[in-house]
C-alpha cells in the first residue's frame, strides 16, 4: 500500500511482496532456479518465446523473410510461459542470462549461436538473410536509430506507463503523470517523423517497423493498457496511418499469431514448427 510517510532504508531487502500483475515473478537475483533443458525441433532455427510485443518482433520478421522465399528460415517456436516461471529454467537462462524472452538458437553454425535481447536477435536474422535491412551505410544507420530508439525508449511506455496505469496495486499520481508525459512525447516523436516517411526510417519497410509497431501500433490502434482516451492516442494521426499499413501485411499477420494461444478468434498458436501450423490454429501445442 502506499505510505506517504515512506522514507527508503539504508539498505533495501526483499522481504516483501511489492503487489501488483508481475509480483509473483519478478525477484532481485539472476540465474537458473530449476534444472529445465530446452526442446529442440527440426530447424535450424529455435526461438524460446511469448506473443507479447517483445516476442511478436521476432516472429514477425521471420514469417516476413520467409515470404520472401527464404526456406532456411523456417523455425520451432516453442512457447516460454513467464507467469510460470519458464524462463528461470536452466535451458533457457543459457540461452538468455538475462531471463526474459524472446531467446533465438541458430544450430546452423558450430557451435550454435545463442541470441538475446529482440533488437540483436532482429538484427541477428536481417543480416543472416539479408533482408529488411538496407546495405548503404547511411540508411542502415537511419534503421539502427530507429531500432534501438524503440529499444531505449519502451522500457518507459511499458515498465513506466503501462505498469503503473494498469498493473501496480494503486494508482499514484506521480508515476503516471511522468510517464504519460513522456509516452505522449514519444508518440509526437514517432509522429513528426511519420509526417514526411511512409515508414519509420524512409520509404522501406524495415526491422525498425517491425520492432515498433508491436508497441506504439498497439497503443494507437488496439487501446493497450485502456489508454486510448487517456493519452488521446488517435490524435497521432501520422503513427496511426503507419501502423494500419503495417499491421495489413501477410507477413506481420502471421508472426502476430505465433506463440499467442490468447490470440482472438482461435487463431493463436502455442507452438508453431511448420507454416502449415497456421491452417490448424484451433488446435495448438502446448
Ligand atoms: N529488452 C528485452 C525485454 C524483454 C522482456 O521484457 N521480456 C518480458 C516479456 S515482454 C519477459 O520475458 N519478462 C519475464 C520476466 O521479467 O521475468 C528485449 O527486448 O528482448
């Protein structure tokens, strides 16, 4: 509960449960807490992840590149459940020490390459394949800007904002008021940029949209955290239109529906292995 009279002890303990939707699962140390290898399937590659935002990246810019024709980018997605405390298996801390999905495994080198951290593993694959990723140094620069500008700056739209406006046991006034300010100044961000550029770094479709509009398209078009009115998020006129067209793609689609078995409709897949899997969604893995 909060105590306008707090004030911090010297040295902070984790003696009590600090409340809220991730209580449960956030703890103050790293490292494996369980004895968990991984499943392995038949492709090369082998993501470990979750339909969030972060995870919905990756999957994303995979059935993207496999559109374009890239076979050797087909992929076992196993399902990493966080509410149950997957990712603090053995396996999966080797594949990401920091705990978090998503976690990409590329067997096709010797030894394998373990990725962490969406924007590396976006990077990782687009060069891998050569795709949604320009060459000329001066626009690949542009589409590094923008991806690690989403990197650094959706920690405060959804650690920020999106914990205290939906998440935390109360609501207080401070952490809101700062974080709505700053989400604001994002979208105006992204929106003055959006004004002249059909997408986020010129006129091609890149990893920088794919790693944004998880997020920003999120907020501006499906009210997540129910903070449509709140942050008057269809007056981004700009990131609105952006997002619509993004999120009209074959390919964005696709990856959208992967490792989400909560997707609308019965389209969500728990587990994808083969791109017949989306013919068959009303029965996923599990
Ligand atoms: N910067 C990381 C953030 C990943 C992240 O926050 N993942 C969340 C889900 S969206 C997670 O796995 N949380 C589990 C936990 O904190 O224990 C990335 O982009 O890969």
């Amino acid at each position: 509960m909060s105590d306008p009279t707090y004030s911090p002890p010297k040295v902070w303990k984790w003696d009590t449960e600090s409340g809220g939707r991730f209580s449960k699962i956030n703890r103050p140390v790293a490292g494996a807490l369980e004895e968990k290898e991984l499943p392995t399937g038949e492709h090369p590659l082998q993501l470990y992840s979750l339909g969030t935002p972060n995870g919905v990246k990756v999957t994303v810019l995979l059935e993207e590149i496999l559109a374009l024709g890239h076979q050797e980018a087909e992929y076992d997605a196993y399902l990493i459940n966080i509410g149950e405390g997957d990712q603090f298996g053995s396996g999966f801390v080797a594949a990401n020490p920091n705990s978090k999905i998503p976690a990409l495994v590329d067997r096709s080198t010797s030894p394998a390459t373990r990725v962490f951290e969406s924007g590396a593993i976006l990077m990782y694959l687009a060069e891998k394949f050569d795709a949604f990723l320009p060459q000329e140094p001066s626009a690949r620069a542009e589409v590094f800007s923008w991806l690690f500008w989403q990197m650094g700056s959706t920690p405060y739209l959804g650690g920020g904002f999106g914990h205290f406006y939906a998440y935390a046991p109360e609501k207080y006034e401070y952490p809101i008021d700062r974080f709505a300010m700053e989400v604001k100044r994002q979208l105006d961000v992204l929106d003055r940029n959006l004004a002249d550029r059909r997408f986020l770094s010129g006129d091609e479709y890149t990893i920088a949209d794919i790693a944004t509009c998880p997020w920003y398209g999120s907020l501006v078009l499906h009210d997540l955290y129910n903070a449509e009115v709140f942050l008057e998020t269809k007056t981004y006129l700009n990131v609105v239109r952006w997002a619509t067209e993004v999120e009209a793609r074959p390919g964005y689609q696709r990856g959208q529906r992967v490792n989400r078995p909560w997707a609308p409709d019965g389209q969500g897949l728990a587990e994808r292995h083969s791109a017949s899997d989306f013919d068959s969604p009303e029965s996923p893995k599990s």
